[in-house]
C-alpha cells in the first residue's frame, strides 16, 4: 500500500533513498492524488497522479525543494481542475511536444521541396535562412572572406513552434529587416510563407502567419556599364595579377550568364568548333545552350580544353571557384566605377543588345529568360533604336501633314562660307 502523510519540509528532506534503479513514491494526506517521487540520485519530483480512463496519468509539476510543498499542492489543484473539465495536462503536454517546430519546418521543406527540384538558387535560400530566420551556425570566415553573422533585425525562430509564430512576429520582422535591405525583407516572408505552405501540404492545420504582410516597392535595377565606364573598366581588369579572375570577368561580360554558372562551366559542356557552351541547370531549372563570341572561345582556348572537369577549378567544397567579392572591389576602386556588381555584367550584355537594337525576344533567348517579363527591364534602356525609330516616324507624319519638309544634308566644302 502507498506510504501516505503530509508533506512538509523537513520530512521530505529526510526521507530515505532507493538503491540502484529503483524509486520510491509517496501520497501527500492533504491532497491526496499529489505525490512525489524519489530516485537514488537524490532526485524529489512532485506529480499529479489520477487515473485517466484505462490508464494512469502522472503530471510532473516540479522538483523539490525548487517547489515547496505548499506550491506543489497550489500546482495539483490546478491541475484536478483541468481533469475534471476533462482535460488531461499529460496528453496536452505531450501534443504540445510532438508540435513542429519552424526548424523542422524548414528542413522537411528544405529536403522535400529545394533539393529535389534542383532549385539553382538553394545556397541563397540557406544563407537567408541562417542569416534573418533561423540559426546561424557558428562557423570560422573562410579564407579572405568575413566571418558570417546575423542581420542586425534577423532573429532565430527554428525553436518556435508553428502555431506560435503570429502575423504581428512576421511583420516586426520584414519591417525591421527592411529598414536596410526592402527586397531581402520581401525575400524573407516569401521564404516564410513558403515554408508554413509546405507545413500545410503536409498535414499542419493552423494558419499561415506570412499571408497579409504587404512587401516593400521594389524598384527593378537597371545599372550596367556606360561607354565612358568601359576603358577604365578594361584598364583596370588587364592590370590584375589573377588570371582566373580576368577570364572570369571576360566570360561574364561575353556571355551574360549568371555568375555561378560562369565559375560551375564544365569543359565536358563546352564545344569550341561549334562554339557554344551547354548550361546544364540555369535559375528557372532548365538547361540553356548559350552561343559563345569569337572572344569568348579565344579566353576559352587560353586556358587549354580538356576532356573533363571545372574550367575554374578550385580547392574548394564545390570543386570550382567562389565568387571573387575582395577582387572585384578592388577592380571597381581602380576603375573608379561605383555601384557595380558582379550580377550587373550580364545586364550589360543584354542593355548594350538592346541599344543596339536588338529585339527583346532575342536577349532573352541570349539570357536564357524563361518569360518575356524577365527581358522588359531592357526596354526602358534601349533608348537610342527608340529614339531613332521615333524621329523617323514623326518626321514621316509631319511630311505626310505638309507642316515639315524632307530635310537634305549637304556636306559643306572646306573653306566654305555661310549664306548671309
């Protein structure tokens, strides 16, 4: 039969512990189903313990002498009263336990969901996770880079539980993310919402805290290199000592692919006879043959074809290059060009195509664009072949009006005199 008395300080601190694995379990007199149990380890645990249907349900309320025995009986009574509105505390623990997390949220949309569909731009969705919503791991810099850490308004969520992550929480995020960064904030709620998306598709029955948050105005950007940026821009790269860098750069420019798939290039992806150059998986997820300039295949030969392996090949975990960030600040500084990227080379392919006058079917066939929307940013660029077609047409109107004659230009002679 369960020993049985009041508890009270002293006899609790004087009770006699078990041997081995054995444990002992004694019933207070005052409220009869509060008990506390003993451990031979020294362990006093307090718990609620009421049959519940078939079976026990032992309701761990705390630890003496961290709780005394009058707050452990404050606790029980509690917790009876929630039994005997038929609620049972042990089960709603347990099912608060097995809730998923936003980390584990993330990682089943991680693996079901990017890795699967070869999604190019993986790296970028794990750096923004780690970086302004989850953990960040506390890794070394790597070599000639900084050490990776939060941003100023990230947070870590990957221990909240779903159900505890509220539209109030998601909008204090993008806000303050988007103090500095408008479009990393509007990343970052897509990110979320895709991932309670995916939570959804897979059995979660709550809500979608990232629905009703209004992003930030994006404005589209348009920066390439201008004519007069040009040769201080080619001065300046032809003076580096890295090879690899300037061939990078080169290839960059000459074939507008984007930067990742540059230093990914594969020589077994590669044709020089018939100069093009196969890109396995672009960003959209589809391959793109991608036609190579007399230039292009000139650096190309450079550095010596083989029959296999990374054109730039790298120590690294990829096998192929990083991007040359360092480097490529350093060429701007020389060049005394500003506000540059990387990505912008290939927004200077497609821009000078479109001064050119090239049609923005064919840049985007050029880009690999997968919808006509990715190319419309090089219309409001090409403002030469507009302005030209324009004259053109006004001038063909008004001739046609009889308000405005056919201008002729006559070449003057050397020497020659204005009319009076």
């Amino acid at each position: 039969m369960a020993q049985r008395f009041k508890f009270i300080k002293t006899a609790l601190e004087s009770l006699r512990l078990p041997r081995g694995d054995a444990r002992f379990t004694y019933y207070d007199t005052v409220v009869p189903k509060l008990a506390i149990r003993l451990t031979a380890a020294g362990t006093r645990t307090f718990y609620v313990v009421k049959r519940d249907g078939s079976g026990m349900a032992w309701v761990k309320l705390g630890t003496f002498p961290d709780m005394t025995p009058e707050g452990a009986r404050k606790a029980a009574e509690r917790v009876l009263g929630d039994f005997a509105k038929g609620i049972n505390p042990a089960t709603a623990k347990r099912a608060e336990r097995q809730k998923q997390t936003l980390g584990e949220a993330y990682e089943q949309y991680r693996v079901l969901h990017v890795t699967p569909r070869g999604i190019k731009s993986a790296d970028e969705i794990k750096a923004m996770w780690e970086r302004c919503i989850g953990t960040l791991p506390d890794a070394p810099a790597k070599k000639h880079g900084r050490k990776r850490t939060k941003h100023p308004a990230g947070v870590d969520l990957s221990k909240r539980k779903l159900d505890a992550i509220d539209n109030a929480a998601v909008r204090a995020l993008h806000a303050g993310i988007g103090k500095t960064h408008r479009t990393m904030a509007n990343r970052v709620v897509e990110l979320l919402s895709s991932i309670y998306n995916r939570a959804i598709e897979a059995g979660y029955r709550g809500i979608n805290p990232a629905i009703g948050v209004k992003p930030f105005k994006e404005t589209k950007r348009d920066r390439f290199i201008q004519a007069d940026e040009l040769p201080r821009f080619f001065t300046a790269l032809a003076a580096d000592t890295s090879e690899d860098f300037k061939h990078f750069v080169l290839l960059s420019l000459l074939t507008g692919a984007r930067r990742n798939n540059v230093l990914a290039m594969r020589w077994q992806d590669v044709a020089l006879p018939a100069a093009t150059w196969r890109i396995p998986q672009t960003k959209n997820d589809e391959p793109q043959v991608a036609a190579l300039v007399p230039e292009a295949v000139e650096i190309l030969r450079e550095r010596k074809p083989q029959d296999a392996g990374y054109v730039f090949p790298a120590p690294s975990a990829t096998g192929y290059a990083t991007p040359p960030k360092k480097r490529w600040r350093a060429l701007l500084t020389r060049a005394k060009v500003a506000d540059l990227r990387i990505h912008d080379l290939r927004r200077s392919l497609g821009s000078w195509q479109a001064i050119s006058g090239a049609s923005l079917a064919i840049i985007g066939k050029s880009l690999g664009h997968k919808s006509a929307d990715a190319t419309m940013i090089y219309a409001r660029l090409s403002l030469d072949p507009v302005r030209a077609s324009l004259n053109t047409a006004t001038s063909a109107m008004l001739e046609a009006a009889g308000v405005k004659k056919l201008a002729k230009v006559v070449k003057l002679r050397k020497g020659a005199k204005r009319a009076a």
